[in-house]
C-alpha cells in the first residue's frame, strides 16, 4: 500500500530530494517557467532567465519572495533597484509594482501566498 500523495502533473516529486535549479532549464533569449507547487492558498514556480531578460513592471494582488537559487539579478520594487545573487531574496509586496531582469543567467524561486 502506497503512501504517497499524488501530485499534479509537473508539480516537484513528493517525499524526494531534489535540486530545486535543476527543476527548471535555461532557454536561450528566454524566460522559463515551470509551477511546481500549486494550491489554493499559494503557489511555488521556478524560473529561469537568460542573461538580459526579464519581467517588465508588474503589481500582483499578493505577496510574493524571489529567491535567488543561482547568477545574478536586478529586482526593483516601488522604483528601488536590488542587486540580488544566487542565496538571497526579495519580498515583492502586494500591490507595489516590481520588475525583475537578469544581470547573468539566473534561476529562482517565486513563492506566491494567496491571502
């Protein structure tokens, strides 16, 4: 008899370690998305960035935390521009407009809570 949880089709194994970066690839002159946690009350979606892409300015209805998993990015929020690198992160608030572009290739974490 199993005791694992089934997951949604793409979401992250259950119950297994796994290296969070190598969940999502980079594609040359792109951004990459993959969703790998997805419930009512939030969601977790990696991203990888080529170098020089990016999201233009945005607000969101809900508050979110980039974390950089590898390389290098420039997140700005509320016009405040952040270096950021691989091991820290950014908490873009609800509402306030934020954008993010790559400095090198990098990859991330987006944590999204739905209330």
């Amino acid at each position: 008899m199993s005791t694992q949880q089934g997951t949604n089709k793409g979401e992250m194994p259950v119950a297994e370690t796994v290296s969070l970066a190598n969940l999502v690839s980079y594609q040359e002159g792109s951004v990459v998305s993959r969703t790998i946690l997805k419930r009512a009350t939030g969601t977790v979606t990696l991203f990888a960035f080529d170098e020089g892409q990016g999201l233009s300015e945005h607000t969101a209805a809900f508050d979110a935390i980039a974390q950089i998993l590898e390389g290098e990015a420039e997140i700005t929020v509320a016009g405040k521009a952040l270096p950021t690198k691989a091991g820290e992160a950014v908490l873009l608030p609800a509402n306030l407009p934020h954008s993010l572009k790559a400095t090198t290739r990098f990859r991330m974490m987006l944590t999204m809570i739905r209330s």
